[in-house]
C-alpha cells in the first residue's frame, strides 16, 4: 500500500477496550492528534483507514475472544428463550389453526347443506313445469283430438246431407 506507514503510539484520553470498540471515534482523536504533526511535513489528511489495531501482549486478543465466547454464550440463552418461546406459540398457533379448521368445516358444511337444499327445491320446480308441460302437451292434444273429431262429425253430416239430397234428388226424378 502506498503512503506513509506510520505507527504512532498513541492513547487519544481513550481505554483499550474502548479504542477496541469504538474505531471511529478512535479514529477522530487520531486524526486530531496526528494531523498538526504530518502538517509539518506538508501533508494534509484527507482520509485514513484503521486497518489494524495491535497490541505486544495480546490484550486485545484476549478482548476478543472473551467478546466472542460472551456472544455465544448470549446466542445459546437466546436460542434457548427462543425454543421455549416458540414451543408455546406454536402450541397456541396449533390451537387457533384446529379452531379456525373446525370453524371452516363448520361453515362448509353448513354452505354444502344450503346448496343441496335449493338444488332439491330447483329439482323440484323443474320437475313441476316438466309435468306442467305434459300435461299441456297431453290436453292440447286431447283437444286436437276433439277438434278433429269435430271435423270429422261435420264431414260425415255434410256427406250424410248430400247423400239425403242426391236420394231426394233421385226419388223426385224417378
């Protein structure tokens, strides 16, 4: 990496752990501090990254790993909270599911009789008008059948007429 590499020991007024867990307030006493001393040099700083912070002791690596198992340790509490939590919930989802299935086939079911109902009733007017239907069917023939009858009667007086007129016809001329 290009640029000044620079270790300065400094302690900005800040504790360890403090530098360990706050970089960019770390990083704002730094640029304070060491900001007039490169200014003499004729460099500004712009900008600057932290990329490391080391110790000669491993103090800072022992923050960590204490850091790391205290963050386990509260992930395991936090899962375990959570399993029970959640056991109950879901009990209690389980309950308000069965109700709501319960409720469903209830309403279902009741929907389901509703509907065989009025198809039983519409079965029922439409047989109604079938037979209503044969029925007319039935005595608008009848009355066809009258009707031809009547026709028939009238021809058989017209013949019967005509054949009384043709004998009177006939007696008178003979």
């Amino acid at each position: 990496s290009s640029g000044i590499n620079t270790e300065w020991p400094l302690r900005p007024g800040m504790t360890v752990e403090e530098i360990y867990s706050d970089r960019e307030g770390f990083a704002t006493n730094v640029r304070a501090i060491a900001g007039p001393d490169v200014s003499k040099m004729g460099i500004r700083i712009i900008s600057f990254v932290i990329q490391n912070i080391t110790d000669n002791v491993d103090y800072l690596k022992s923050l960590g790993v204490k850091r790391a198992a205290e963050v386990k340790r509260d992930a395991e509490i936090g899962v375990a909270n959570s399993a029970a939590i959640s056991g109950s919930k879901t009990a209690e989802a389980e309950r308000e599911r069965m109700e709501s299935k319960y409720a469903c086939d209830a309403l279902i079911a009741e929907n389901k009789r509703s509907y065989e109902l009025k198809q039983a009733e519409f079965s029922q007017e439409v047989n109604m008008k079938k037979a209503e239907a044969e029925l007319a069917y039935e005595l608008q023939a009848a009355k066809e059948q009258q009707s031809i009858k009547d026709e028939k009667m009238q021809i058989e007086v017209v013949e019967k007429r005509k054949k009384y007129r043709l004998r009177l016809c006939v007696d008178t001329t003979a």
